[in-house]
C-alpha cells in the first residue's frame, strides 16, 4: 500500500489516504470490551475502537518516510470530521479540510484515521463498522478531489458473481443509481452509504483491488450523452430472504398496515411487499424479510392472522431473490418481458415480481437460481459489454 | 481496579484515575513500528504509542460501568494535556482541567491517559516511557487532589531492598527529597520526574500495591516539627555502574574539564566524580559512568590521557554503589564515621565517597555489596524504624 501511494505521489498528486483497521484488530478490541462490560457503554466502545485506524495511520505514515515520501497522519478528531453524538453509528456533519490542504501544499501524503469523528464536545465517535468508505468519500467531496479510490479485495464491480457466471465482466464504469441497486442486492463491494454519500455529492468513485492493478470500475453520475449505453449493466443476487404470506384476508382497508406494523415494531426489515386482490374480494399479502428473522415473523403473523380472520400463514425460505439492474431500462421498453420470457424458456417459474425505474426483481425457488442468473446473462448479452 | 475505583467513589471521594497501557501493549506496538520503520518517525510513534492508554481509559470505563459506577474517559489531547513539541519525550507545559471538574462535579469518575498530550498545534505528544506518573501528579496539581496515589507492583518503598536484608522495614513516610535520592540510587519504584514534579507541586504522593491492600508509603514535604524523624531512612545500592581512573596527571588547572569533557560530549553520563592531590603534585581523577558505557568510556580516555601526560588508565566493572539516605542526617554529627566504622567492622574497604546534604555514598567491591548493605541496615536499626 505505501508503494503505490508513494508512486501516487511521485507522479505528481496530491494524495489523502484514509485507511481502515487492520485485519482482526477491531474483533480483538470488541472482545476485549466484552469482557469489561457486557453491553459496551457507546461513548466508550468508541474511545476504544476509534484506535484501531490509528494505529494504521502511523504505521502507514512511518512505512512512506521510509520510502522517503513525507507524510502526516491525523485522527479523526483532528481533522477534524463533525459527527453528530450517535455513539457507534454517528454520521458526519462536516469536515474541516484546512489542516489538510496546507499540508498537501507543503508536499505532504496525508494519512486520516477513517470510521471515526468527534461530536461537537469533543468526544470521539464511530461511524459504525465498513465506515472508512463514508470518511473517504466525505474527504473527496470536502477536498473537491478528482476521484475517491476504495481499495477492496476484489477488482471492481462485474455483470454478475463470476463464480455463478463463468463469463462475468468486470464493468469499466456504472452510474451510482446502479451500484446503489447492485449493493443492496447482494454484490456487497462497497458500503451502500458511501455509494448514497458519493451520489449526492458528485464525487467520482472507482473501486479498485488492494492486491493487483488494474483500472477497477468507475462509479460516475449517468452519462446523459451516452446513447449507447447497455440496457442492464449486472445481474444482482440474494439468498438470504425468506418470504411469508397471509392469504385470504378480508379486504378491507389498512390491512396491510395491520400486518406489517407488528412486523416493523419488532425491528424486522421488509423487502419485497406484493400484494393481490383476489376474486372473492379476499385478498393475498407476501413480503419478504432476512432468513434469520423468518421464525420470528411467522410467530407475530400467526396472531395478526386470527384477529384479521385470515384462513392461512405461509412461510418459505427455499427462495432466492434475483435483479436486472440497468440504467438503460428507463429508456427502453420490453426488458421486462424478455426478462420474464427468458426465465419462461428454462421453466424457472416466478413467485413474486417487483420493480423500481432502473431495476427489475423477482423471487424464484432457490433450486433455479444458478440457472436463471447464467440464462439472464446470456439474454441481455451481458458477456460481449 | 475498577472494584477498587467504585469503592473510592462509594465512599464518598472525587476519583480521577490516570492509566497506562495494559502490559506488553507499548512493546506490542514498538515492533509494529519497527516493521515498518528502521527508526520510526517520533511524531508518527506518539500516534501510535498513545494508543495503548487510550485502550486502556476505555476498558476502564466499561468495567466501571458494570459496576454501576459512572464514569468517562478522556485522551491527553481531550482533557487537554498541553506539552512541548518534543515527540517521545515531551514536557508537560499546561493542563486545562476544567472539562474533568465538570465531570467531578456529576458525579463521574474521570478516567484519563496518562503518558499523553498535545502540543499547541494539536499534535499527539508522549512523555516518554513510564509518563503515566507524571500525569497522574500534574492532574493531582491542577486539580489541587488531597492525595495522589502511585500504583505500583510493589507495596511501598522500603529501608532497603528486601531480597537482601530480610529485616528491611516498608517506610511509614518518606520526603520527597529521600525520595529522589533513594530513587536515582536504584530503589526504581517511582519515576523520578513523577516525584519531582510531586516535590516542586507540593502534592502529596502516596506508592501503593496494585494488588494488595495496604496503606502504602506516604512521600511528603518534610515535616519540621518531627523531632523524631530517625537519622536515616534507607538505604539504595546499584550494580549499574562502572569506575574509570585516570592517573598520575600533572596537576594543572582545567584538568577535570579536559577529561569530562569528551565524556559528555559522547553522550555518557557521569555519576560519582572524586579527584585527589597526591603529594608530587600529580593528580588522580576517579569518576563512575553506567556498566554499559565503560567500554567507550576508556577508550576516550586512553586519547586524553596522552594528551595530559598521565600515566595510567584503570577501569573496574566490579564495583557496587551504596547509599544512606536521610533528612535527619543533616542535623545529626557523626553519621558519617558510624557508616564508615559498621563498614570497617566489617572489613569493607571503601574506594570512593561523595556526600550531599541528605545522603552518604560509597563505592565498594560488588562482592561485598550485600555483607554492608545488611551491617549499614543493623548499625541504622532500620528494622526497628
């Protein structure tokens, strides 16, 4: 890491690096916690795990005076990155880039802590785990930098999980709307909040392999002038939902309201919602929620069920979520029928169908996922770019 | 220690605790550095190093917390611990301690690092190894403490070293300037720029077991009206040093100078300096450096010794020296020849002999260091105290 940024550097940029901690340092940290205090009081655990990117800035630091390559390194307190007081989740309010610009103007590599602040009393904050994306991309965006580079352990974002799909491609740019769609789908490169973060505040994104070279992907705005851009860009994946179903509710108003807030209070997060209205004027709701929680859901549906006079609750966690995400599809008809045709030619039946203006989802037995993804590859071409 | 804290507190204290890093942490983190730095940075090495305390106020904390025992943690750089820029071993310049008044003043038990600052730029500064005293009685100051308590791995300081004479006796009370001799004598239980520091402040320094009850050994100003107060308090001895004589030098003013001289200018330091005029007006000059240094001691000897036309240099690695230390003796005749006499009585013969106001030393030959150190502790009645 301290060779490329020190040849960053020799090629004449101005470079800000934020890094993370090391490998298994904030697991050690937490147990050490643990055994402190059952529950880790918040203002705490942050003052203890807010070290761990410390320490890699001044290894990282002392790692370029080797290289002879000047650098500097900074705690998130001094940068000094606002955040408001919400301990292990605080979000970032603004950004002092003075202390920073005079020291790239003195020719200096800046290394900052990423993950963590201080509110405005001083006390330390994280942003909760995976936060060092948000610190760089708020950097970028303060600094007005040309582009922010998240360095991960993989080499950028491709049409598919190249382990399903052996023809899988890495894209050489995607627009955030996009990534955003890919990331919340289970192509997990990135914290989703950085994408957002970086959206919003126009700051260029490429994500790139800490291990090899090579130009990554490119995450930019949509590229209006782009006529030939592809339909769809990737084909996203998920097996961690389950779905449930309450049939044969009497239709009457807020039923869906009676359902899901019970749901909602318990703190189980809901994807997919369909609902049906049958001919007997009953009507049908699925929704889909993490696998983990599924037991727990069924046992709340069971009750709200009696009481709405429902005749059955149904669950099933042998499903698989899968998305056609593109901003092309805005401008051209029919993707969602050469979707649902291609999936008709392989015999993948669809359970549940929702869609959004750049996406396309549907919920099939997970039996069929392997194949659906490779037939939806194929009929979008994804292969050829 | 935090049972011992939130009992403190319970009973009705105001308790600010100063830590240090937990055991092997520092040395954890030294090699982190060196693999990434021949000669780490200082700035970037107080970066990390002040991570190791600030690990520690965290844990703190939480274990506080479990015991339902309010409490927060501060960095140096929060509180706000103002030093020099001098990175490794910065010098406490101002602490600012109204922020840990506020918190007494709620009922908190104020956890701090200690071995940390920031200097006027809000850089991260440490005090050098072992600082965590030091910010203990600059804290004890600022906040004009009753008391500042010192814990350490033993449970107090002694007449003499126990491992030697069976008899030695924990001491009650010691002033701060026995303190500081027995110190710098060897008997390292406290940091002497701690007990400096506690001396010029007027705080008064109490050394502690850190895991055995017990009240310890209280270092105070010097009480005048203890007409009691015994003539000595202990007795310190070090096999750290080495004796280097130079002989046989025309006696011309400026000798002592040109041979000291090259000595410091080497960075070596000189303890014990004794000269004597012998009767053909030559000149012998004996002086003790540490162990470790004779080798490159008496190798800048040989080059001035030609020079002066002296006609010898001897060194001797197999000294010890010991020490009596003890307000009393100021106003007390015949301490001296009572030392002098329990060490002939006992065929010690003795080399060299300084005397301060507080103190007598001698060297002797290292193998009869623990015959006299027990004939000085009978001849004192140390046991009986």
């Amino acid at each position: 890491m301290a060779d490329r940024v020190a040849r960053w550097r020799a090629e004449g940029n101005d470079v800000v690096v934020v890094v993370s901690a090391m490998s298994g340092e904030t697991n050690r940290l937490i147990a050490l916690a643990e055994q402190c205090q059952a529950q880790p009081t918040g203002r705490e655990l942050d003052v203890l795990l807010s070290t761990g990117e410390q320490v890699t800035t001044a290894l990282l630091s002392m790692a370029l005076h080797s290289r002879d390559c000047p650098a500097v390194s900074y705690t998130g307190g001094q940068v000094r990155v606002l955040t408001d007081s919400a301990h292990t989740k605080a979000r970032i309010k603004n950004i002092d880039h003075e202390r920073i610009q005079t020291d790239l103007g003195r020719g200096n590599v800046v290394v900052v802590a990423g993950f963590q602040g201080v509110d405005e009393h001083n006390n330390i904050t994280t942003l909760g785990r995976g936060g060092s994306d948000t610190t760089a991309v708020a950097l970028a965006a303060a600094l007005k930098a040309q582009e922010c580079q998240i360095y991960t352990d993989v080499d950028g974002v491709y049409t598919t999980d190249p382990r399903v799909v052996k023809g899988a491609r890495r894209l050489t740019k995607i627009t955030f709307e996009e990534m955003l769609e890919m990331a919340s789908l289970g192509s997990k490169v990135l914290q989703i909040r950085a994408v957002e973060f970086a959206g919003k505040y126009s700051v260029p994104l490429r994500v790139l392999s800490s291990f090899d070279e090579g130009p990554g992907t490119l995450i930019t705005l949509e590229d209006q002038s782009d006529v030939e851009a592809p339909v769809i860009s990737g084909i996203a994946f998920t097996r961690d939902e389950a779905k449930l179903t309450v049939a044969g509710i009497p239709d009457t108003p807020g039923v869906a309201y009676r359902i899901l807030g019970p749901i909602s209070e318990a703190n189980i997060e809901v994807d997919v919602i369909v609902q049906n209205v049958a001919e007997d004027n009953s009507t049908d709701l699925t929704f889909t929620v993490h696998r983990n929680d599924m037991a727990r859901a069924a046992e709340i549906l069971q009750n709200t069920a009696e009481s709405l006079g429902a005749t059955e609750v149904r669950s099933d966690d042998k499903i698989a979520k899968l998305s056609i995400v593109g901003v092309g599809m805005r401008s051209h008809a029919g993707v969602a029928s050469k979707m649902f045709s291609a999936l008709a030619q392989h015999n993948v039946n669809i359970q549940l169908i929702t869609t959004s203006e750049i996406k396309i989802s549907v919920v099939i037995d997970e039996k069929f996922l392997e194949l659906a993804v490779r037939a939806l590859h194929d009929a979008f071409e994804l292969e050829q770019g």
